[in-house]
C-alpha cells in the first residue's frame, strides 16, 4: 500500500502561483509514475500532469507552459508549480500514483483544495 501527504492548496488571486507537494510512503519503491488530477462539481476527474520515474512529463493542454510538474525520488515527493493561475484552475487537485509506466492510476490522494479568485 502507498499513502500520501498532500500540502499547498488555498486561495490565491488570479495571476498569482501555488506549489503542490504529495509524499508517498509505504510501498513507495514500487511507484513508477506520478501524477496530478483535478476535479470540479459535476465534472470527472482530467489529468494535469503526469511524470515518469525518468522524468518524462506530460500535460493538459490547459495548463501546458504554466504548471511543471517534479518529482524527488530520493523524498518519493513529487511537486506541482502552478504560475499565472486563472479562475478556472479552480478544483480539488488529487495526487496519484501507478505501479506501471502506462494504464490506470493505482493510487489515490485525498486531495487539497486550489481556488482562484478573480
């Protein structure tokens, strides 16, 4: 089993930056891609970013340029820089992880609130 540790979330205005972080512990060693999702009332759950144990990244293209995602293998702590937030990346953002290097994510976060005010 793996658990989290996710910190950073608030209420920041518009323009503004945020930084996420999500330790893993348990079986952590075993955890070979990381990611960030997020979710509002009513909408499913979409992927924001997603890092590799190599540190390959991967995008929506809504934040693409804004928000970097890290990781810390050493810390099993993987990071999300959110710079020019909008409104609209308003969302419970979730902290994911998965044993393999594709498919479904394994496990969960509980999740730390983002808003942006305008």
């Amino acid at each position: 089993q793996v658990q989290f540790v996710e910190s950073g979330g608030g209420v920041v205005q518009a323009g503004g930056s945020l930084r996420l972080s999500c330790a893993l512990s348990g079986s952590a060693f075993s955890i070979h891609t990381m990611g960030w999702f997020r979710q509002t009332p009513g909408n499913q759950r979409e992927l924001v970013a997603g890092i590799s144990r190599g540190a390959d990244t991967n995008y929506a293209d809504s934040v693409q340029g804004r928000f970097t995602i890290s990781r810390d293998n050493a810390k099993n702590t993987v990071y999300l820089q959110m710079n020019s937030l909008k409104p609209e990346d308003t969302a419970v953002y979730y902290c994911a992880a998965r044993v393999a290097w594709n498919g479904e994510y394994d496990y969960w976060g509980q999740g730390t609130q983002v808003t942006v005010s305008s």
